[in-house]
C-alpha cells in the first residue's frame, strides 16, 4: 500500500479514512458533473472558448483525463508501453434503452469510464501476418489546451527514469498555517519554500528540478480533517558526481534533508515518517495516484481558511506547481510525443517481492 501520512494510525484506521476520502472525492465530481449539465459551467476549472464564451468542451476535462490515466494505470498494472496521438479518439457506443442501463448510466464512476475508453485505443503492429499489440495510445488535445493530469504526466515523462524519484511530505502545522495566510497561494508558498531549501542544500551547484501537488481532505461537511496536508510530488535528483551513470547517494540525502527541512519541524516517530521517497517507475500510476483527491483538495484548501479563521483566498488557487525549467521541458516531450506518436515503456505500479520459502531462497 502506497505511502500515507497517517502511517502511525492502525492499518484498519487508515483503510476506513481512505475510504471516506475517496467518497468525498466521488460526490464532489457527481455535483460538479449535475452542475455542468444544469448551466454548462464547470465549478472547479472556468474555460473560455476562441469565441470568448464561456464553455466546458472549449479545453480537455481535467476530471476525464484523470480517469482516463486511471483507467491506463490499470491496464500497465504489470508493466507496458503508452504514446501520444493527435488522431481524434473513437466514439463510444450509446447503450441499449434499458431500465437497468438507465440506472448505471447515473453512476458518475461508469460514465467517466465509457467516457473515457473512446480516448485510450491498443497500439497494433503486423508482424508476419499477424497482429501484435505493442502498447496503448492516448488521444490527446495540443498543450495549450491539454487539462492539468496531462501536463503532470508530461512533466514526470521529461525527468530521466534514473533521475525520477517521488516523494510524499508531511506538513508541519506552523507551515501550514503560514502557507494558508500566504497571499501566494498554498501551492506555490510551498512550491517556493522547497525550492529554497534545495537551493541550500546544492549550494555552488544547479538544483533539482521537482514538481508538486497538494492532497489535504475534509469531510462532505468540512468539519473534520480527514488526511492531513501533505505533498506529493517528483524530484528529479541531480547528478554531479558520474555524470550519465545514475544519481549518487549522497545527492538523494541531499534532496531528502532539504524536503525535510522545507516541511517543518517533527519529533520522535512523527519525524521518522515524515518522508517517504522511492523510484517512479511508472509515471501514468503516479499522476493518477496524487492527483486521485483533486477536487477534495480544491473544497479542503476554502475549508481549512475558514476553520483557521482566515480571509477565503481571492482567486481561482491551484494545486499542483512546478518548476520553470521542468514545466518548458514536459511541454517539449508532450509536443513530440503527440507528433511523432512514440511508445514509451513504463515499469509496474507496484514492485513484486518475491516469495520465500522454508530452507533458504528459491
């Protein structure tokens, strides 16, 4: 199981409040969906279209293409390839006229998911006569209207693998506050204290590019914190020591000491599981998986203001952030990615231990 913020918690604890998150999460994208078919506005993401009327087709649907990479997750759950495609996606067939399809046809998670498999075709090559399957394509919109999952898997796709190392941090509770009375927003205060603290720690040397994304969840009410403020994100660790041959350890204690550092200050066991950093083998599992709270995180953001006591913040805040240099580069691997329709291999979502056995290894 991925990594949480309330690791110190029993397991069965954790499980439960996952489980009411992604309730929360699943009831926020039903109201903004009734929403969108009752006035044609998105509630979370306002769009202008060429004519300059306002409109929610105008750019790709951010809460779409999160299923869509969900649903491309599960398909490279052992590993795979995936490309880009400037080619329209194919039309998903309308369901027989039933009582019982006209119920499931209410469920937002089977719409998103018919939705969604009109954009994610099979990759199929002739080899001899016969026809094998060499990856998956997305059907993508160019950059300038591609939705906010997409440039985050770009971002994550323009990082070399060897230098690819996510992370998840804990936020301290006087951070936080000060991030909640920042006029910045809490996603770039945050954004700019990591980049601080990096900096610090490669002093007289370039430091790493990374990107972010908030996750903080409250109740339906939003009352109670359910998941903490934490920040997960993509580091991607320098290498200075044997260019081209891999990151050297004592650049990854490097970055891990300055996350730390930039989340606040911890003690005892609290400090101990303040981090969590691994290898990115797969980027789609990794996109899909910090951006699975997204519209929990945009309702916690005006929730936790108002439970501090502070002033709703003036503009449209968003979530995730990420450095100049990093963001120019995905837009460059998503512009050739589209144009040339290349197969990128990925690894699993989840790395197998192998099994033991009584009397040694086998």
């Amino acid at each position: 199981m991925p990594f949480s913020p309330h690791s110190t918690r029993p397991y069965r604890a954790v499980h439960a409040i996952w489980n009411e998150a992604a309730e929360v999460e699943r009831a926020l994208v039903g109201r903004a969906y009734r929403y969108r078919y009752l006035s044609g506005y998105h509630p979370f993401k306002s769009t202008v279209a060429p004519s300059g009327v306002s409109s929610f087709n105008s750019r790709a649907n951010p809460i779409l293409e999160l299923a869509l990479l969900q649903q491309l997750n599960r398909k490279l759950a052992s590993g795979g390839a995936f490309g880009l495609t400037a080619k329209k996606g194919c039309a998903v067939r309308p369901r027989p006229f039933s009582q019982f399809c006209r119920l499931k046809r209410c469920s937002v998670p089977v719409f998103l998911t018919r939705k969604a498999r009109g954009r994610l075709s099979p990759q199929v090559k002739h080899l001899g006569g016969l026809k094998v399957q060499v990856g998956w394509s997305l059907h993508v919109l160019n950059w300038l209207h591609a939705s906010e999952p997409m440039k985050v898997l770009a971002y994550m796709m323009a990082i070399p693998v060897h230098q690819r190392y996510a992370f998840t941090l804990k936020i301290s509770p006087a951070i936080q506050r000060r991030a909640l009375g920042s006029p910045l927003g809490v996603a770039k205060y945050l954004q700019a204290r990591i980049a601080r603290a990096l900096r610090d720690a490669f002093d007289g040397l370039p430091a790493p590019d990374f990107l972010m994304a908030l996750e903080w969840v409250f109740d339906q009410q939003g009352v109670t914190e359910l998941i903490t403020l934490h920040v997960h994100g993509v580091v991607k660790v320098p290498d200075h020591l044997i260019p081209g041959a891999g990151p050297g350890m004592w650049n990854l204690d490097k970055t891990e000491d300055a996350l730390r550092s930039a989340g606040g200050v911890f003690v005892g066991r609290a400090r101990a599981r303040q981090l969590d950093t691994r290898h990115a083998r797969n980027p789609v599992g990794w996109t899909a998986y910090i951006l699975k709270n997204r519209l929990a995180t945009h309702a916690a953001l005006k929730s936790g203001r108002r439970m501090a006591g502070l002033a709703p913040h003036p503009e449209h805040e968003g979530i995730v952030a990420a450095t100049a240099n990093l963001r120019a580069e995905g837009q460059r691997w998503y512009e050739e990615a589209r144009r040339s329709e290349e197969m990128f291999l990925v690894g699993p979502s989840r790395k197998r231990k192998p099994k033991r056995r009584w009397g040694g290894f086998s």
